[in-house]
C-alpha cells in the first residue's frame, strides 16, 4: 500500500530556444518514452561512483552461496554417515560421550565441525553482505538524491508551475526508497537466486543430469509468467498508487486550507469527497490484490510441483541406485497387512537394509545414467535445496512488486533529472559586472503558455539609480514582468539587458544577487525571525539585521515577540499578522544590499502610517539603487522617475507621475477615482455640520 | 537460509516504514526534539483500541485465522512426509493408502486387486513413493488453495478497518477547532492520514495471523520435538528461551538504531519540503548551493545511520543464527548417537534416520517464530507509535464545539455584539482587550488600525474559529457558544486575509461553499460584485485552472475568485479582511460601488488600509495593540482628530499633494 504520488503528466518542455540559448544539442528521449530496459540502464549508471562495492556485494553473494550448499551438502552426509553405519550393522551401545569419541560416531563428529565451520563462515558473510549493500545502495541513493534536489533547485519555475509540490518532495523521498529497495532486495536477491539456482543445478548434475533437467523444467515458464504478469499488474499497480495519491491530496488540501472549509461549513461536502477518493483507493488496492490472488498461488504451485516431482525422482533413484541388491528380497507378508500403522517397523536392521533394494534387481547401481549412488543424505540436500529455492522464487513475488514500483519512481525521478532547465545557464557564464544598474527590456515577449502570452512586446529602458513603476490592472502581467527580470522565466521573445548584458549570458548566482526581491506573496520559512531576515545573506551581523528591520518598521514589533529576533516563526510565518509577514520580507530583500530592489506591492498590507515610515525610510536606501515597485496607491507611485502602464500584458503609457496625469489614460483614470474620495472629502467638510447634527441625535436615540 | 530470509523481511518493514511525504513541510522546532517517538513497547490500552476499530470484523478475522492455520498445519506436515519417505516407502514397507487400494479393489474387482497387489509386493517402495508424494501435493494443493482465499479474504478485512479508521480521521479533523490547527505543524497532522496509518496497515492485516500462527508453529513444533524424543526434546528446547531473550537484546539495540535512522530521515526530509515550496525566495536570494550543501549534510548523517543500522543488524542476526544453528549441531550429534544406539531395538522405541531428518526440519519451524517475533515486534512497536498518535488525534475534543444543547442558528437578521470580550491565542500573551461594541443589522463596520492590532483576530473572533476566553459575543441575541457551527458558517461570508484556493478550476473555487450553483449562477455573481471582467479574461475564463494554492492565478485575481466565493453564498454576515489589497484602483472602485448596493441588507464587517473603502461605514472601529481607541462614524472622528484623523491624512495627503 502506497500512498506515492501519481504518475504525473508528460512534463511540457517549453524551452525557450532563442538563438543563443545554449540548448542541449543532443535531447535524449523523454522519460516517459524509454523502455524499462533503458531506465534501468540508466538507473544504473549511479552506480558508477560505487562500482566496486557493488562488485563486492555480488561477489559475497556468490560465495555466500558456494558456501550455503556446501554446508546443506555436508549436512547430507552427516545423514548417510549414519544411514551407512546403521547398514553396515555397527551398532553403539556406549554412553553417549564415550560413543562420540569413537567410530562410526567419531567421523560423524568430524563432519558436524566441519557443518559447524561453514555455518560460522556464512554468518561472517552475511555480516559482510549485509554491511556491503547497504553501503553501496546507500552511496547510491545518495548520489541520486542530490542530483535531484541539485535538479529542482535550479530547473526554474516553469517546471514547479506544472508540478505539486508534494509531488515534486515525493520524489526526492519515497521514489528513491523505492529505488533503493529495489536495489538492496529485489536486484541483490536475484541474483541471490540465480546463484542459487545455477549452484544447486551443477550440484545435482553431479548426481544425474536428468534430475538437473528436471529442475531446471519449470524455470522458462516461470519466466514467462513472472513477465506476462508485470504486463498486467503494472497499470493496476499505478492506478492504485494514483488513487491513493488522490486521497492525500484532498487530505493536504483541505488541512491547508482549513480555515476556508470551516469558514463556509463545508466540513459535510469535504468528508463525502474524502471517502469517495478512499473508497476508489480500496477498490484500486483490491485491484491488486486480486491480481496477486492469482499470481502468488501459481507462482507457488509451480514451485511446489516441481518441488515434490524431484523428492519423487530423488526418492526413486535412493531405491534404484541402493547398492545391495539381494535377489530374495521379498517382504514379509505381514507387512502387507493394512492394519499395521505407518510407523510400524521391520523389526532388525539387517532386515530393512534388505527389504530397500527389493525391486532393483534389474537396475545396477552402475548404470550409467546415474553416475552417483543417491541416498536419503542426497534427500535431506535436495528437501533443504528446494526449500530454500522456494522460498526464494516466492519471493519473486515481492521483486517483482518491488521491480513494478521501481520502474514506476525511476521514471518519475529521471523525469525530474531530465527536464532541461527553463533558465538554461552558460557552462562558463561570466558574473554580472558590477554596474549602475541600467536595465533595459528589448521587446519582451512571455507567457506562462508560449501560446498564450502575458506581456507582449515589452520595451524600456532605465538608467542605473532610478525608480521605476509599474501600475496596471489585476493580471496585467506586473508580477510576471518582473520574474523576468531576475531570470524566473525566460521569455519567448527579446532580451533584457541589465548595464548592456544579455541576463541570459551572466551567470544566474551573479544575476540573483544583484536583485533583492519583495514577493507580493510574502514565504517566510519556519525559523527564527533574525535568520528569516538574514536568509540571503547568512554571515549579516545582528546589527546589519537589527537595521534591515527598522527600516521596514519591523524592529518594534519584533522586540515585542516572547524572544525577540530569535522567536521561531510557525510555518509560512503563520503566527504573525500579513502586515508584519510583508515588513518581515522586506527587510530580508534589502539586508543584501542589492542594486536593483523589486518591491511587488510590498506595502499592500501595512497602514498607511506604517507604510509612509517605510517609504520614507526606504527613500534612503534606494538612493543609488534601481527600484522597480509595483503598487495600486499612487502615493506609492507618484515619487518615482518612470511609471510604466500595464495593461493586458502590454505597455500602453510611460512618463513621469506628472507627464501621465496630462494624458487621458488608464493612469489618469486611477488617480480621478482615488483623488474622488478627497473631493468627497471636501464636500463632507461641507456638510459636517448636518451630518454631525445627524450623527447626535442619532446617538441620543440609543 | 534464515538469515537471508530474516534479513528480507526486515528491509521489507524498513520500506514499509518509507515516509510519505506532505505537500508542505512539516517544520523543525530547535525547541523541542525532533519528531515524535516512533517506537513504542506494545500497551495493552493503545491495543484495546485497535481491538476495538476490528471488532466489527471479527467473525472475519476469526475465518482468515482459522484458514490460515489450517493452511500452516499443511504445510507442516512436510517433514512427516520426509519421515515416511526415508523410515517408511524407501525400505519398501507398503503404504497404507496402497493396501488400502487393495482392500476396497478386493470386494468389488478381485482380479485387479490381485494384479495390484502383486505389483505392490515387488515394487512396494515405487507403490509407496507414489502415494507419499500424491498425499503430499494433495495437501500442498489444499494449502494453496487456502492461500489463494486468504490473501484477499484476509487483506480485505483488514484494509476495511484501516480504511475506517482513515475516514474517522479525516471527519475527526473537520471537527476540531482552529487553535488544534495553529497548535500543531501541518505536516503533523497529514502524517496521521499518512505515514501513522500506513504503519498500522500491515499490524491491522496481518497482526493476529502472525501472532497466533507463529505460536502455533512454535507449539506444534516443540510438541512434534518432545514426541519423537524427550530427551531430544531436554538438549534442545532450552535454546527457545536463550534465542528469546538475545533476539530481546538485538531488539533494544536494533530499534534504538532504527529510531535514530528515521528521527534523522524526518529532517532530511522536512529541508527537502520547505525548499521546495518556498522555492522562488530561494532562488532570488541565491541559497541553492548553500541549501544542496546543507542537504547533503543531512545526507551524510542520514547514511551514515543507515549503515550503522545495518551494521548493528549485520552482526547481530548471524549471532543469532549461530545460536540456532547450535540446536541443529545438538539434533544431529545427539540424533546420530541416538540412532546408532537404538538402532538394535524394537520399531517402536527406535529412534530413526527419519525421525532424525525430521526433527531436522522441524528445528526450524521452532526457531523461525523466535526470529519472526523479532521483527514483527518492531514493526509492531512502530505501529503503536503510530497508533497512539492517531487515537490522541481521535481523542482530541474540539476546543469550540457544539455544546450538547446547542440550537441551530435561525436565519438571522444579523445583530453582532461583543461583550467585554478578552483574547489571546497564547495565554500569556492577550491581544484584545476589553472589546465592547455592537453592530445592527444591515450596518457595515470598519476595523481600523495598525498591522498587528488584532482587526483579523476579532474576524476570526466572529467566526468561531477560536472562543474568547473572557466575554461574550452575541449574534441576533444568540450566545456564539450555545448555537451550532454549522448553522453559524451557512450564514456568513468570509474572504480570509491569506486567501487559500483549492487546486481546481476557477468556477470550482467560487461555487466551493454553494456546489449546486450553475454556471450562469456563479456569472451572475459575478457581475453584481463587479469582479466578471476580471475572471472572465483569464485564459480560460471560469474554466482556468488555479494552480496549486491558485499559484497560476495573480493575487488580485485570487482575491476576486475569494470574493465572489463568499458573495455567492448570499451570507446575512458578510466578512471583509483586506479583501481587495492587491486589486487595482478600478476594479476595486466598480466593486466598492457594487458593495453599496449589495450590502445594504447585510451587516458588513470590513478591514482595509485604504481607508477609501472605509469612509461610508456605519461605525468605524480604530483599534491600537488590542484595545478600541476610538469608534465613530468617518466624520464623527475625524471631527475628533485622534488617531483615525491621523491615519486617515496620512492616507489622503499622499494621494493629493500632486493634484494636477
Ligand atoms: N504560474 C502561472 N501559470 C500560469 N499563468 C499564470 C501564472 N502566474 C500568473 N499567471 C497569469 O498571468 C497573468 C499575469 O499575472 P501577474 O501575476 O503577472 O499579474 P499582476 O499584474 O501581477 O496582477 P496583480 O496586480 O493581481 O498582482 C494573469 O492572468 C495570471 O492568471
Ligand atoms: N495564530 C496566531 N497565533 C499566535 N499569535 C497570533 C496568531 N495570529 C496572530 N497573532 C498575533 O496577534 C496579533 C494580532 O494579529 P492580527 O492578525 O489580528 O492583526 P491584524 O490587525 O489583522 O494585522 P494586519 O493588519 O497586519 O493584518 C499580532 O501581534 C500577531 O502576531
Ligand atoms: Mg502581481
Ligand atoms: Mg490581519
């Protein structure tokens, strides 16, 4: 039962291939068109780096093996030591301690050391085993693991955009493990049983060839099925792990968005949702379990079947190759009597050792077809052998289960490993040079879908130091616009050039550095406030952090918390205000000292007291710097030496506050209905006087 | 052999015990230890509660028992099959099915009983052979037919109940109250209907079949043991206890290793979460190749424990299995001696090669148990972690919940008073003081002040997302307490500060609280609050997909489908908290016009720094650290000149200093 994540859909690889992008030359496959054959190629190259430990960890496998049917062997003669003994008629009627320091004992004895040395010899390998594989899964794992989050890190936002994120954790995490236990078990064990397998049949070849053959019967069939099966169960298996995907998704959706259900008393509607997706969930799981239903018992009668047909034929030639062949050997009648119990005996020995070659009279122990005289020692190996050949080929069961679940996460993760970067970097990309700050958008053309854009044809042009703002209508393309300029995306068309360089051609670190963003939807990580503030800028002294945050007004508030700068926040900063989230931030973009700051409506969800402190206190700050601030109150705006109008995606005014207001516009627009309210303003002062008398009397009435 | 097996097994639990992971992070606390105790010894109360959740199956279970036993019997027969094979049919003794043959031929057909008969005499051991191993695939065949049954029959009984209790879960948590939610880490409470469930999933299926069969193997083996030979049964049973309690030793030592393996993993994996979503602050502040480094270091620790775990494991399971293997040296030398000195007695008191071969075999039936303990009580001791977890979830009384006399809120007029209400969400920390106010039907009221004084608390207030702990708040007369939450939240609108939207389409998100709403309905909407001109523009109109918590939507647009949401519900109370920050002067202005039409029938409780939307309130409520400095109308305070005045020239100075 799994409650992995489903196979997400085909990843859509929107690259943008502008001229000088440095594209992959050679795009390998999608991941999702490689065979299982080629993923597991491909899964094995981590195993590079580990090679050798791998090497081992298959070699210690194969003597674990040399090893195991050497003692099972010994075991066997340990038997048929006795069994001759008995025949040979020595019988000891001596205390046990004196019988074992003697003949027939004494050699027996002997064996039984010998048993006991090979068993201690295992363990050590075992030991040994089991140290290698999971250093060398590990080691691998490891490897995988930090390509994928070295992937995610840097793939750019076009690929989160299209992938949960719990989807995109599970496979750093639980599609690794799945990996990983295929890895450790399903692959180790395989090659446990072919070891097995191989080993036991050489070693029954030395007894006869036909009893090899006849081990060997079932095992092309058994192939086949196991194949035929993994057709049928893998679909059922991911439309299980889907279905299970899907009911903790509504799970996380509705924890995550709790105070909405309970805000509008969904709870009823959401529970129905719930136990839909679970009852689907079981019915998927079931799925399965149907399948298995018929699998495992299959897989297990053939085993079973070939199991008893080699103790028949074993059992056979122990009473064909018996060497004593005494021709008068006929059983008393007495035995015949269906009323003696099973366990009923002949009575000496001398009479059982003749009674078992009674029907081999035409058969000579030297008939070439069985080389070796096979006796119930040869039955003891081949019970222990085929036990412990059945008890693995029932474990094909699971590697095949953990085989389906592995091809499953290492499609996912190679996915992830494979989607080319949105943001694809220079191998030797220059650092931006320090500069004034100049930006330049050289007809700017982007949308999320490269069908659909959201800016169009964006052109200006900036010089270092000045203030920039972007006004527009809801979903304009404002926020987008200026993900373009710190490389979130990269557009379809044009260039953005910041001091005359391509930003495509800088080096991404240099590029991020150089801008402090303020996201209009504030992400504070689950910290202490000093370390939020200091976020991009580890080694910030308490000082530098202490004034980041009085120029966004936060310091006071920040004092007033039980432990000051080293309060922990709860997660998404959850238990501060969102005005006191917003001062948090932006305080955190401003501690690095970028050159160009980016303020997405920062101030949107603070007073307009605390917001003038701000402004006034980041007047100082932007000195020197380029500011690009989007905001709906021109208060915010009006200061700034460029305000760029947005709307549907397009620039359709730029100038100064003043050069705007003289044009008819959007801006204008803006700026009559926010000026209304303090034309209202002056009428209400107007008519103060009756609205007082209104406002008294009223409050007499109450 | 067993060693490979017992080590498969454990890796199998380890998988098992793979950690599913969140969308969102669960979050490190360097206060408290991380994570919570993931081992537990087995407690009879934690116990008596899965009891419980499997009552209700328990004639199901009982059946999946009962084959299962019968089907483990069957296949212990198997050395008493060997036996018979080397003591019996291979020395030529006939069989009994074969003379049995004989006997019932003999009435009805003498002449093939006879010819039968002959063949039985001079081929006795191919006649015996033959009937042993027909016998024994007869039986195998059975016990794979039981298999067969149970593997579904038994699965799906205990699915069932983990099903169940996943659904108790997931209705409990609809239950419990806002401040449970605050309390506990998100990534918390997703374990309980992930990881803590999964974990009792394989205790809940399998439990009572590995325990009750397991024991029977044990009995039975040990019985076969002392029947065949006491004196056997004296040299070697003693090794049951030793192998007990050193597996009690491996266990401890293991399960430490274990815990240390997966406390580490939960930080591996909650770094992994958090960077993901907060993905864009990490990439614009250039943490990636400090974050890659850092996760390897956790990587590192991660491996390292890993290795360690199997290092631990890697010595201790071949000691254990030397251990078992000295009962086998015990059963072969003594067995041998026993053999050759009982070999001149009679057949009854002879002790044979047989016998020998299969108290052999029956060894391991005894030890397996011993060994297969070990790991089922790891995994049990996970389970009961897991378990505990979710009943204290079960068990957690929601804070605000319907009192047992509580009434259903009739349709209200949409009165709203507080009386001398104090809150804190943290005891010692309070964050309104002493809030007294009213508001009449049909009124708007304005929450004013700075960032941090508690106007979304009062909101969350109203809306019974937390009780206040001094005071009351009256609806229409109705003491918040004493009615039914539902009935209260089917009569309110809220648009939340933190908008949350469902990933889904644009029209799913709007008609989330009214499912029934059509399309035309949801249009309509729309266009009264003003907001169609928006939502009808994005890509695919209604038809969008909002993204992951609306991530593909832009925050104004969010907004506006959290707008019209609360709107489409019709609400007599309708809750405002800075809904329209981050939507432009236009359209905020077309809805501000649209609210005034809307609202005049509903009581409005309205937040918002652009105090434009405040101006035309019935009562505006100006709020400094907790407290309400100053209420009035817009003009009655601003007469005042205290703080609103002050706020409000702050707000109005900066828009019309540079009137053209
Ligand atoms: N990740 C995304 N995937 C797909 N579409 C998106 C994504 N983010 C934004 N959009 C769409 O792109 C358009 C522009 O969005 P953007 O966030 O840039 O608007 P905005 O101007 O910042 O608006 P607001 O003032 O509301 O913040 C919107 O129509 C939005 O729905
Ligand atoms: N869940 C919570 N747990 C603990 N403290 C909280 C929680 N939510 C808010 N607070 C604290 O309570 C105080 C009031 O918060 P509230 O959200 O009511 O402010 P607000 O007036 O809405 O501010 P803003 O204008 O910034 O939204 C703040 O100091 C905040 O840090
Ligand atoms: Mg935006
Ligand atoms: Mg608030």
């Amino acid at each position: 039962m799994s409650t992995n994540p489903p196979q997400s859909k085909s990843p859509k690889t929107s690259t943008p291939v502008s001229a000088d992008s440095p594209s992959d030359p050679a795009k390998p496959p999608s991941p999702l068109e490689l065979t299982n054959s080629q993923l597991l190629r491909r899964m094995f190259r981590f195993l590079a780096p580990v090679r050798a430990l791998a090497a081992l960890a298959c070699l210690l496998i194969v003597a674990w093996v040399f090893v195991e049917i050497n003692a099972v062997k010994t075991t066997g003669q340990i038997v048929n030591a006795v069994k001759d003994t008995l025949e040979s008629g020595k019988v000891a009627n001596t205390p046990f301690w004196d019988a074992i320091g003697r003949e027939p004992l004494r050699s027996i004895v002997h064996m039984i050391v010998i048993l006991g040395l090979l068993v201690v010899l295992n363990n050590f390998i075992t030991f040994l085993r089991t140290y290698m594989n999971s250093r060398f899964t590990m080691d691998m794992v490891y490897h995988m693991r930090a390509a994928v989050y070295d992937r995610l890190q840097n793939v750019g936002f076009a690929f989160h955009d299209e992938h949960s994120s719990g989807a995109l954790i599970n496979r750093a995490l639980s599609d690794l493990q799945n990996v990983r236990a295929f890895l450790q078990m399903g692959l180790l064990l395989t090659v446990e049983i072919v070891a097995f397998v191989v080993g036991w049949i050489v070693y029954m070849s030395t007894i006869s060839r036909w009893v090899a053959l006849a081990a060997l019967l079932p095992v092309p069939f058994w192939i086949w099925y196991i194949l035929r099966f993994g057709r049928k169960m893998q679909p059922a298996q991911q439309a299980a792990m889907k279905a299970g995907d899907d009911v903790v998704t509504v799970l996380t959706e509705n924890v995550a968005g709790v105070h909405v259900v309970k805000a509008f008393a969904t709870e009823g509607t959401e529970i129905q949702k719930y136990n839909a997706a679970a009852n689907t969930w079981f019915d998927r799981v079931m799925d399965t379990v149907r399948l298995w239903r018929n699998f495992a018992p299959i897989i297990r009668g053939i085993a079973s079947a070939s199991h008893l047909t080699l103790f028949a034929i074993c059992a056979l030639l122990v009473v064909l190759t018996a060497d004593v062949p005494p021709p008068s050997a006929t059983l008393p009648t007495s035995t015949l009597a269906p009323s003696t119990a099973p366990a009923s005996l002949p009575a000496t020995a001398p009479e059982a050792a003749a009674a078992t070659s009674a029907p081999t009279a035409t058969i000579t122990a030297s008939s070439p077809a069985f080389p070796v005289k096979v006796n119930v020692g040869h039955l003891l190996v081949f019970g222990a052998a085929m036990g412990a050949i059945l008890s693995r080929l029932q474990q094909v069961n699971q590697i095949s289960d953990q085989y389906q679940r592995a091809i499953v996460s290492a499609r996912r993760f190679f996915e992830v490993l494979d989607a080319p970067s949105t943001v694809p970097e220079f191998t030797k990309a220059p650092d931006l040079p320090r500069g004034p700050g100049a930006v330049e958008f050289h007809f700017v053309t982007f949308g999320y879908d490269p069908a659909k854009p959201v800016v169009r044809d964006i052109a200006f042009d900036v010089p270092g130091g000045s203030i920039v703002a972007l006004v527009g209508p809801t979903g304009s393309g404002k926020s987008t616009l200026v993900q373009l300029l710190a490389r979130f995306y990269d557009p379809q068309n044009g260039q953005i050039l910041i001091d005359g360089i391509d930003i495509r051609k800088a080096s991404l670190t240099s590029l991020r550095k150089s801008i402090g963003f303020v996201f209009q939807e504030t992400f504070l990580f689950s910290d202490t406030v000093a370390n939020n503030i200091r976020y991009g800028h580890p080694d910030a002294t308490m000082g530098d952090v202490e004034a980041a945050a009085r120029v966004s007004q936060a310091h006071e508030f920040i004092m007033e918390l039980p432990q000051g700068y080293d309060t922990m926040l709860g997660e998404r900063g959850a238990t501060l205000s969102g005005g006191q989230r917003q001062r948090l931030a932006i305080a955190r973009a401003i501690i690095s000292n970028p050159r160009i700051l980016v303020l997405d409506d920062a101030l949107a969800a603070v007073d307009p007291e605390t917001e003038h402190l701000i402004s006034r206190a980041l007047e100082l700050v932007m000195v020197d710097r380029t500011v690009f601030i989007i905001a709906h109150r021109l208060s915010t705006v009006k200061a700034s030496d460029l305000v760029i109008v947005l709307e549907h995606g397009r620039i359709t005014q730029a100038g100064t506050h003043k050069e705007l207001l003289r044009q008819h516009g959007h801006y204008r627009h803006i700026a009559e209905v926010q000026l209304a309210y303090q034309e209202k303003e002056i009428l209400a002062k107007a008519e103060k006087r009756a609205d007082k008398a209104d406002a008294s009397s009223e409050e007499k009435k109450t | 052999m067993i060693s490979t097996l017992m080590k498969r097994k454990r890796d199998q639990r380890r998988e098992v015990a793979k950690i599913n992971l969140p969308t969102a992070g669960p979050v490190k606390d360097p206060n408290a230890p991380e994570g919570e105790p993931d081992y537990k010894p087995l407690e009879w109360p934690v116990v008596k509660k899965i009891l419980h959740w499997m009552a209700p199956y328990k004639w199901n279970y009982i059946v999946a028992l009962l084959v299962n036993l019968a089907g483990t019997l069957l296949d212990m027969l198997g050395p008493l099959y060997i036996k018979h094979l080397v003591d019996h049919d291979i020395p030529g003794h006939p069989h009994m099915l074969a003379t049995g043959l004989v006997a019932a031929l003999r009435t009805t057909f003498p002449g093939t009983a006879e010819s039968v008969s002959r063949s039985l005499q001079h081929h006795a051991p191919f006649w015996g052979i033959g009937c042993t191993i027909a016998l024994w695939a007869f039986t195998t065949f059975l016990s794979i037919l039981l298999m067969r049954f149970n593997m579904e029959y038994n699965r799906r009984t205990g699915e069932k109940v983990v099903f169940a209790i996943r659904k108790a879960i997931f209705a409990h948590l609809q239950q419990l109250s806002m401040s449970f939610y605050d309390r506990t880490k998100f990534g918390r409470i997703l374990s309980r209907g992930t990881t803590d469930i999964d974990a009792m999933v394989n205790p809940v299926v399998n439990g009572v079949n590995t325990v009750v069969t397991n024991a029977m193997m044990m009995g039975i083996a040990a019985v076969m043991i002392v029947y065949s030979d006491w004196r056997m049964a004296i040299a070697v049973l003693w090794l049951g206890p030793v192998l007990y309690f050193m597996n009690q030793i491996y266990r401890r030592k293991i399960g430490a290793k274990w815990r240390q393996v997966r406390e580490h993993f939960t930080r591996v994996s909650t770094n992994l979460a958090e960077n993901i979503n907060g993905m864009r602050v990490v990439a614009a502040f250039n943490r990636q190749e400090e974050n890659l480094s850092h996760f390897n270091e956790l990587q590192d620790v991660n491996t390292i424990n890993n290795i360690q775990a199997s290092a631990t494991n890697g010595i201790y399971m071949p000691l254990l299995n030397v251990v078992g293997f000295i009962g086998k040296v015990i059963i072969l030398m003594f067995g041998c001696y026993l053999v050759i000195r009982t070999s001149g007695q009679s057949a009854t008191a002879r002790f044979t090669v047989g016998t020998l071969m299969a108290l052999y075999m029956y060894w391991d039936w005894f030890m397996n148990p011993v060994l297969n303990f070990g790991n089922f009580h790891n995994e049990m001791m996970q389970a009961m972690a897991s378990a505990e977890r979710i009943f204290t979830l079960l068990d957690q009384r929601p804070e605000v919940t319907d009192s047992a006399d509580a009434i259903a809120l009739p349709p209200v007029k949409g009165e709203v008073r507080f009386d001398h209400v104090n809150f804190a969400y943290k005891v010692d920390k309070p964050v309104l003081h002493d809030i007294t106010f009213e508001a009449r039907p049909g009124q708007t009221i304005a929450l004013v002040g700075h960032t941090g004084c508690g106007k979304s608390t009062i909101m969350n207030l109203i809306c019974r997302f937390y009780l206040p702990q001094q005071g009351g708040i009256l609806i229409d007369g109705y003491d918040l307490r004493k009615i039914t939450s539902d009935s209260l939240h089917r009569q309110m609108g809220i648009v939340a500060q933190s908008n949350y939207l469902f990933s889904g389409s644009v029209l799913e998100n709007i008609r989330y609280a009214k499912p029934d709403a059509t399309e035309e309905q949801v249009i309509a909407a729309a266009t009264a609050l003003g907001s169609h001109d928006v939502l009808s523009e994005l890509k695919d109109g209604y038809h969008t997909q909002v993204g992951e918590r609306g991530s593909a939507m832009s925050l104004g647009q969010r907004q506006l489908i959290c707008f019209t949401r609360a709107f489409l519900a019709n609400p007599a109370i309708l809750m405002l908290d800075e809904a329209t920050s981050a939507v432009d002067t236009h359209t905020e202005m077309i809805i501000q016009q649209a609210l005034e039409r809307l609202v005049a029938d509903r009581t409005t409780f309205i937040v918002a720094h652009r105090l434009s939307t405040v101006t035309s309130a019935d009562l505006v409520l100006v709020l400094d650290h907790g407290k309400i400095i100053e209420r009035g109308t817009h003009h009655s305070l601003l007469e005042l000149g205290g703080k609103y005045a002050e706020l409000y020239r702050q707000f109005t100075r900066e828009i019309g200093s540079d009137t053209p």
